[in-house]
C-alpha cells in the first residue's frame, strides 16, 4: 500500500512506518542533540531496506562521536567541513570547569 515508506524499528521490534524518513531522521537527531533522547540511544538508517532503527537497549556500545559543522559559524570561527569538538576546546572546557565559579 506504501511502496516508498520506511519501516521504523525501536529495539528490534517494529512500531510503524514514516512517509518522509529523511525528516524524520532529522527530527530524532535534532531531538538527540538536545539531550531529550540519551545519547546513548543508537540510530541507524538503512536505506536500501527501508527501514529506520532506534537502540536503546542496555549493553550498548558505544563509539566516539564527531560533529562536523555543516556550514561556516562565524561566532565560534569552525568552517564548514571541519570538528566541532577540537583538542583547544575540550582544554578550555576543562580550564573552566577547573576554576572555581566567580561570585556575582
């Protein structure tokens, strides 16, 4: 009946079907981001079968995450193409949470 609709998997079971898998991938991801998924939680698009997956079973493994920015941010100075997360920031950030918080 929907030739082109992705089937969608939470923990290996399948709860539905998405007209536009593409934005719903984004959405996910957008809302993992913003830290109201876990970020453990794994997604997975396989578009050749069809079908997106969500994990968030216990025992996952995790693998590092690299963001890459997707286009030129002026206010931070990360052109497009390049980590978000860079060895000068990871330093800065433990510097601040370091040095004791400054009374107002």
């Amino acid at each position: 009946r929907y030739p082109h609709a992705t089937k969608i998997f939470v923990n290996g079971v399948w709860v539905g079907i998405h007209q536009d898998p593409k934005h719903l991938v984004n959405q996910v991801l957008d809302t993992r981001r913003k830290s109201y998924l876990q970020y453990e939680v794994s997604l997975i698009r396989e578009i050749r079968d069809q079908e997106f997956k969500i994990f968030s079973d216990a025992g996952r493994v995790m693998r590092p995450v690299f963001t890459v920015q997707q286009e030129d941010d002026p206010e931070t100075g990360i052109n497009k193409g390049h980590l978000v997360l860079t060895k000068d920031l990871v330093n800065r950030l433990a510097k601040e949470q370091a040095e004791p918080p400054e009374d107002p």
